[in-house]
C-alpha cells in the first residue's frame, strides 16, 4: 500500500483528503506544518507528499525545496495542493522540485489520476 503524506493546516483538508484517497489503496498520514512532516519523515519516507504552500513557519515551497535538497527524500513526487494559482507561484513551485501544482479546489479524480501517473 503506498503511503501519502498530506502537509496542510486546516483539518477539515486531511478529512476530506482521507475520504477521497483511502478508497483508492492509499495510506494517508498527516502533518499540520512543515516542521511536523520532517519529524514524521524521519521515522518513515512517504511514496509521495501533497503540500500545501500557506502553512505556518516553514511554508510549503520551503519543504519542497529541502526535500529536494536531502538525498533521502529528493525522490518522493511531491503535489502543491494550493489556493495560490498565479502563473509566478506555479513556476516557483517547479523550481523548487514540485512535480505537480494543482489549486484548491480541484476535483478528486484529477488529484487521484495525477498522484497513480506519479507512483507508477
């Protein structure tokens, strides 16, 4: 079962994450902040991360790139799962290692079709 690891502040995002992707085979574990999700990496490597840019302290974009940045995460495909949707932020996000930018709200069977495309 591939482990999905879903980086976001708001707790109502993890529940209805949860209810899209378990049905689908998914593991789903959740961080609140950056920081949280480094911790939880440290004990166990997710097969892909959904990040969202607005957390508090160390923001999305920032965890994309230290991810990249460390030999043991920088091949997890990584999502930016965001209400930022500027051209400028979608470029940033690239840069910095996402594999994929996709705004908030979206539907479920884009994020689901993406993350299979990722892990395959």
């Amino acid at each position: 079962m591939k482990m999905i690891l879903v980086v976001d502040d708001e707790e109502d995002f993890h529940r209805v994450i949860r209810r899209v992707l378990e049905p689908e085979g998914f593991k789903v574990v959740s961080a609140l902040s950056a920081e949280e999700a480094l911790r939880f990496m440290d004990a166990a490597v997710p097969d892909l991360a959904i990040l969202d840019w607005n957390l508090p302290g160390i923001t999305g974009l920032e965890l994309a790139k230290a991810l990249k940045q460390n030999p043991k995460f920088k091949k997890i495909p990584l999502i930016m799962y965001t209400v930022r949707e500027s051209e400028m932020d979608q470029v940033d996000a690239y840069s910095h290692g996402v594999h994929f930018f996709l705004t908030k709200p979206a539907a479920a069977a884009v994020l689901i079709a993406k993350i299979k495309q990722l892990l395959q």
